[in-house]
C-alpha cells in the first residue's frame, strides 16, 4: 500500500478509536492510531479517571499498545478530535512521541476539517534525550 493510503488509513483508524474514549469528565473524546515500521496499526482513546492524574491520553494509550506488544518503531501516528484545539498532544505525549522517535509524523485531523502534519520533534523542541539512549 502506498505510504499516503497507509496514512489515509491510520486517520481512519484514529476517528474509529475515538468513538471508544472514556470521557465523562471533560466530555472530550480523542482517538489515535499509531503505524509501526511493519506496517501494523495500534489505536488508543483517551481515558479519563476521577482522579484526574490517571487519566491516560490517546496518544499515550496508542503508543503503550504498540510497545507493549513489541512493537517499537513508530513512524507515524494520527490524532483526532472534534476541533484543532483537541488535536494538540500534550506535554507527556510529546516527550514520549520522541522517545520512540523524534521524526515520527504527527498527523492532526479534527471532524470539522482542521489539517495538519508535522512531526514530533517539532513539537517539543528541547526536548529531554539522555546521552546514550539506544532507540531500535
């Protein structure tokens, strides 16, 4: 499949994974989808808790998916919203976007048309890489 197919798909499956966020809080529902050097997909909603501190974020969720099955060269991940405001990943998700890999693209989709594509690195300029670190 075509690298822009491969993308078209990974957008896709970002909107499907935000239908399963678990929101009641901030009645904010956010999906992401994450595209792995094999071509494999891993999608994660955001999912809030009452205490607010262990709420885990799409992004997050889609990332920890793909790693914790062994999965650990991200080249790409989208997210999705209902605006551009609910597209911009947080602090945490951007330092944890560039641990697995600074240039992974960064596809922003929002439902009312809002797109952008950039890519984690410049996200989180500055960003915290310890000396030595060894990425795959």
């Amino acid at each position: 499949m075509a690298a822009r197919g491969k993308f078209d798909s990974l957008v896709e499956a970002a909107k499907r994974a935000r239908t399963f966020a678990y929101s009641p809080y901030s009645l904010v529902k956010i999906g992401a989808a994450v595209l792995t050097s094999d071509g494999s997909i891993f999608t994660g909603a955001n999912v809030e808790n009452a205490s607010y501190g262990l709420t885990c974020c799409a992004e997050r969720t889609a990332i920890f998916k793909a790693v914790s099955e062994g999965k650990k060269r991200i080249v790409a991940i989208a997210v999705v919203g209902k605006s551009e405001d609910y597209t911009r990943p947080c602090g945490a998700c951007r330092q944890v976007m560039v641990e697995f890999n600074p240039r992974m693209k960064v596809l922003r989709r929002a439902l009312d048309g809002f797109s952008e594509d950039t890519s984690a690195s410049a996200l989180i300029p500055g960003y915290f890489d310890p000396p030595g670190l060894a990425r795959e």
